[in-house]
C-alpha cells in the first residue's frame, strides 16, 4: 500500500492544526530574546495561534551545477516549532537544498520566502539575518579551545577591549542550563567531551544568534546509542521552544522519533511529504528509493515477518 503524499502547492490547503501543534507553535511570536528569558518548558505552555504563513517556504527551487541538475521545481514548507526530516539517497540533493537556504549555493530559479515574503538569500549573512543557522556535520569547533571559546567564536564579547571571559563564561552557563545540556564543565577542552557533547555543543552554539529556523546536517551519523538520544532530545527541545528544525538524516529511527513531517528529496525532486505519525518506515523507504518492491522494504518486510513470529 502506498499512502499518498501530502504535496503543497499553491493555493496551500488551509493548514489543520492540532491542540499539540499551538502549543508547539508557541515561540513565534516571542521576541528575539526569549531563549535566554524563559525558563525551560515555559515556552511549550504558552497557547498562541500559529498562523498558516510557514516561517520558510520554498516555491518552484531549482539549482545545477554546470552539466548536472542538482534541484528541479523543489518545494518544501516549514513553521514555527515544527520538525521537518529531509531525507533521500546520497545525491538526491538534500545538502545542496540546505545549502541554498544558508546562502552558500544562491538558487537559479524559483523563489525562497521567508515570513510570507519573496527573500534574496545569496550568501550565508543574508540566511543569518533572516535568523536561519545551520551546524553542518563537521561541526566547526575547535578541539583545543575549551566549550565557552567554542561558544563564543568569532563573536567574543569584549569588555574596554579585553575579552569578557566572565559574561561569556555566565551566558555559555545560561545557554547549556536553557537547553538542559550536561556537560561536565564549560571550562574543559571540547578535545574532550564526547562525540554527543560535541553535537549538542555546536548546536547551542548556533542558538547564540537566536535563531527561528536551524537546519541540522545529519547530527546523529557518527553517534552512538545514548548520544543519539541525547542529540534528539536536544532537537525536542527546540520544538518546544519555537524553533522551526530541518534535520537532514539517513537515520529513519531519528525521523520517527523526532520530526513531525519527512519530505523526501528523489533526483533531486520533490517525492512526497509526508505526516510522520501516519505513515509506516516502509511508505518513507519506498518513496526514497522510488519504488515499493525493492532490496530495502523486501529486507524491512521479511524482518517484520520474523518479529511477528
Ligand atoms: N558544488 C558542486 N558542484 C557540482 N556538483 C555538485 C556540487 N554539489 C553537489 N553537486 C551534485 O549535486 C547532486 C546532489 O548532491 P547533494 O550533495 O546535494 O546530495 P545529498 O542528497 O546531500 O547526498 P548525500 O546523502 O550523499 O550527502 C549530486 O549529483 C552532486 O554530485
Ligand atoms: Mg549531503
């Protein structure tokens, strides 16, 4: 069986939203200092309506590079404190479709918008400005230079033209504290905390421009087990808060777990977007590879078959 996917084109159809879905929307009308103003959980009890605009919405996007199409017609929606998983093979196009909303690979045709409103993003300011961060998979940080140096790179705070090791050792502590990050001191070198640690610790940097969308690049592939929860369990938080997240993955466990809807990326098309409550790893599976009879769902079935013994 194969589910029809939810496919958004204009006009959009008038957006269904659940009692979990307002509370989750919540941030997006709060002020650009509420991550470091309300205290933990506060956020997801606030009841605000969500209005149907998408924080970020794609229309028509497509991108090549030289000989090859890398993105053809793509479309891709997403709101205020709603998960999105962006899945698909390895060369379907998912990197480059984040990287034209980070500004690194301006779009050939198409129109990106932010709020409601036709944007120009053609460099990675202009995605900043509009408030998108993105912690790509090599992460960036620095392995001798201890979490509040990381924290704090290439935006130190400066006191009479000395760093102000003080307030960013205080606001590195309120950061880790807001999103119920544990790490045994902000003090230590990131060479040693773990791969988990690493993640969660480039994510809250990204936090530091407060942000409305984070876009995270596989954030779970080098992860062990209680990592990977730990990484989820982060994204969950930042559902909470109001943040819109695009988390690329291979992983359909982390899909399941975590995002709301999947968009799956074929050849670098568009290939359904899905609810992720309603529809089966299989569904998801088939719709990457193209096909309902594959090596994949053949393997996924017989395996069902055996557990169900
Ligand atoms: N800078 C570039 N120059 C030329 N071709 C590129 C460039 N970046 C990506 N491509 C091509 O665009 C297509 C999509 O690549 P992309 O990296 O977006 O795939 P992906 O879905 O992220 O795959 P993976 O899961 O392997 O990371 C591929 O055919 C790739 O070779
Ligand atoms: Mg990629």
């Amino acid at each position: 069986m194969t589910r029809a996917p939810v496919r958004h084109h204009a006009p959009p159809a008038p957006r269904v939203t659940s009692p979990a879905k307002l509370v989750r929307g919540a941030g997006r009308n709060y002020p650009p200092t509420f991550l470091h103003n309300l205290p933990p959980g506060q956020a997801a009890k606030e009841m605000v309506h969500v209005s149907a605009t998408p924080v970020l919405a794609l229309r028509g996007v497509s991108k090549r590079f030289g000989a090859v199409q890398a993105l053809t017609d793509v479309t891709l929606e997403i709101h205020a404190g709603e998960v999105v998983a962006l899945v698909g093979d390895n060369g379907a196009g998912k990197s480059t479709l984040v990287k034209t909303i980070a500004g690194v690979h301006p779009i050939d045709e198409g129109v990106i918008e932010w709020e409601g409103k036709a944007v120009s993003v053609n460099k990675p300011q202009d995605a900043q400005s509009l408030g998108i961060a993105t912690v790509y998979q090599d992460l960036a940080l620095c392995d001798n230079i201890d979490v509040v140096g990381n924290l704090f790179l290439g935006r130190e705070l400066k006191k009479f033209g000395v760093l102000d090791e003080v307030e960013m050792e205080r606001r590195a502590r309120d950061l880790l504290t807001t999103l119920s990050i544990r790490i045994p001191s902000v003090r230590i070198p990131i060479a040693s905390l773990s791969g988990g640690q690493r993640q969660t610790v480039a994510i809250a940097r990204s936090m530091l421009g407060e942000p409305k969308l984070v876009i995270l690049d596989e954030p779970t592939a080098a992860l062990g087990v209680e990592q990977t929860a730990q990484v989820l369990d982060l994204v969950e938080r930042l559902r909470e808060r109001g943040h819109a997240v695009i988390l690329i993955s291979h992983n359909m466990a982390d899909v399941k777990a975590v995002a709301d809807k999947v968009a799956v990326l074929r050849l670098g098309r568009n290939n359904g977007v899905f609810e992720v409550k309603s529809t089966s790893q299989e569904e998801i599976i088939s719709a990457i590879t193209g096909a309902t009879d594959n090596a994949v769902t053949r393997r996924a079935a017989r395996t069902n078959a055996e557990v169900k013994k």
